[in-house]
C-alpha cells in the first residue's frame, strides 16, 4: 500500500490510484477489516485527496462510496 501518486500524475496512475481506492470502500465496510487496516486506507485516501477529487474517475467512487456510508 506504499503507492504515492506525485502532483502531476498521470491518467493511468490516476486510473489505478482510483481502482485501488474502490477497493478500499469495500474494505471499509467490511466487518472483517481490523480497525488499524481501515484507518491506514483512509489515511493514505486523504493524503491524496487532491488526486482523488482531480481524478475522471472521482464521479465513480462516489457512487461507490457515499451509499456504503449511508447504510
């Protein structure tokens, strides 16, 4: 999980950076994920928030992640 995305990254880094953030919001209501995992994934999603939100694909993950939360 040491995958940092610098400030002018790349479509394809954006791209994967993104794919591997979707499968954190799974992780993160997952009962099964430890607290300390969980709180790693959002610390790593918020040092790159602004890549996040830059990203094509940000429409994306909130669709995935704001009804997780809502649940």
């Amino acid at each position: 999980m040491a995958f940092v995305a610098t400030q002018g990254a790349t479509v394809v880094d954006q791209t994967t950076l993104m794919k591997k953030y979707l499968q954190f919001v799974a992780a993160l209501t997952d009962v099964n994920t430890p607290d300390e995992t969980k709180l790693k994934m959002m610390q790593e999603v918020s040092e790159n928030f602004e890549n996040v939100t830059s990203s094509p694909q940000y429409s994306t993950f909130l669709e995935h992640i704001i009804p997780r939360f809502l649940t």
